[in-house]
C-alpha cells in the first residue's frame, strides 16, 4: 500500500510538472508569435473609425519589417520608413517618413493615405488567431 501512494504522490507530481511546462511553452509560443522583429509582415487592411480600408489593385502587396529600432516598409505606393520602441506588448512609432510619388488607381492613394497618416504614436500589439493587430486610440492595423 505505500508504494502504490509514493508511486501515486510521483504520478500527480511528474503531471503537475507537465503541466506547467506546456503552459509557459504555450506562452512562449504566443510571445514569439507577436514578436515584429525580424519578420516582413503583409500589411492586410486598416480600420479607422469603424471604416476598413483594404489594399486593392496593387501591383506588391503593402508590407512592413522590423530591425532592432527600425521599421521599413512599401504603403501600396510609396516607401516609408522611421524609428520605433517596442516595450513589453507596446510599441511607439515616431519619425516616419516616406517617399512621395503618386500613385493610380485612387483607391490606392487612399489605402496609403489611411495607413500613413494613423501609423504614429503608441500601438498595442495584439495576437489574433495567428494575426497581429496594432491597435492604437485611432486605428487597427492587421498585419500577417
């Protein structure tokens, strides 16, 4: 009868160790998933005020990199390009620039527009199924 309860006790301790390792993996996983550098993501569309804005008849998919403090990007027309700090799951965008060509069809400018003029100041960054989701006081930009 002892060894069946030391042979119990060491059961429900190897589980209980388990369990807590799968836990802080998952953890990991979801961490690593949301980390931006490194990673050329898509830019997949924007919301702003409740109004989506999607990248349409674009000859390159809009996109955006992260180097160690650097961001770097194509808007659907232009390049842009700037600074940020990324603190736990914050990020602060500040001195963004671009190159300033005009583009065709409108609906181009339009989604480069949105982008530009909300991608500045402080962004959560959020994981949506496998998505990433800067969402500032103004905007949500989904990017994969």
């Amino acid at each position: 009868m002892k060894k069946f309860g030391v042979a119990l006790a060491s059961l429900a301790f190897f589980i209980g160790c388990a369990s807590h390792n799968a836990t802080n993996q998952a953890e990991g996983e979801a961490m690593k998933t949301l980390s931006l550098e490194g990673q050329n993501l898509k830019i997949e569309k924007i919301v702003i005020g409740g109004k989506s804005f999607n990248p349409e008849n674009m000859e390159e998919n809009p996109n955006i990199s992260f180097d160690k403090d650097k961001f770097y990007g194509f808007a659907g027309c232009n390049r842009f390009f700037g600074n940020y700090e990324k603190k736990d799951m914050n990020i602060q965008i500040d001195g963004a620039a671009s190159t300033q060509m005009l583009c065709h069809p409108q609906s181009v400018m339009e989604f480069e527009s949105a982008f530009l003029m909300n991608f500045k100041g402080n962004f959560k960054i959020i994981n949506e199924d496998g998505k990433i989701i800067l969402e500032s006081n103004a905007a949500k930009i989904y990017l994969k």
